[in-house]
C-alpha cells in the first residue's frame, strides 16, 4: 500500500499477533473482513484458515490463535506434536508459553489434547520450568 492510513497503521500489531494479513480492499475475498473509513473501503483482513486438530477434528472455536501456535511449534519440532518424547513435549510447552499461546481461553486443554496429554500435565510443564 503506498500511502499508509492511520487505520492500518492502529490495527497492524493486532493483525500480526492474530496471524492475520492486511490486503487491499480490491483483492479482498468474500470471506474478508472489509475495514471502512468515512464510507470509503481502506483494507481487508483476511483471518488465517482454521487448523485441524492432529485427530483430524475442526479446531474449536475461537481457538484459531492457539491452533496456529500449535501448528509453528509441531514444525519446528519435525512432527506431530502427540508423538513427541516427553522431554520434546515439555519444549514444546515452553515454546507456547512464549509465544503467549496460553493467554487464550481454554487454552490448556486445546494444548493438552494436541500433545496427547492431560491438562494437570500441561501445568505441571509449566510449574517446571517456572
């Protein structure tokens, strides 16, 4: 976009942290998110595809940000994240919780299933490395 608007530039950190992307308002999709300033179209938000959970289930709802994260964290790790030894799992926790994958509701439980654990292992993890 040559010319940023004051809109773009207020939303841009909450765009990134959603895993999001700004594209202009004649590319967008039917299932983008227009943003309007005084009646004029500025940008769309196009929201990432929702991710599959490892069992093949739909992600939950609203759990698109965790879903990603879990998603970075299996490839960095070279695989899914339910087949991981524990020591991997517990990394892959840590690396979560960096990533702020734990300030989503329900989140524990969404990562718990992903790593094929319980969510008191999950936190014993936590209260590990803390």
């Amino acid at each position: 976009m040559p010319e940023q608007h004051p809109l773009v530039d207020a939303i841009t950190p909450l765009v990134e942290r959603l895993n999001a992307q700004l594209v202009p308002p004649g590319d967008a999709r039917a299932d983008d998110i227009p943003l309007v300033w005084e009646g004029e179209p500025v940008v769309a938000v196009r929201l990432p595809a929702p991710v599959s959970s490892p069992a093949g289930a739909p992600a939950a709802t609203g759990s698109t940000g965790v879903q990603g994260l879990l998603a970075e964290v299996a490839d960095e790790l070279g695989g899914p994240l339910d087949q991981l030894s524990r020591h991997d799992k517990q990394r892959a926790v840590l690396m979560l919780e960096a990533r702020g994958a734990f300030e989503f509701r329900k989140s524990a439980e969404i990562v718990a299933e992903a790593l094929g654990v319980t969510r008191f292992t999950v936190y014993n993890y936590l209260n590990r490395a803390r």
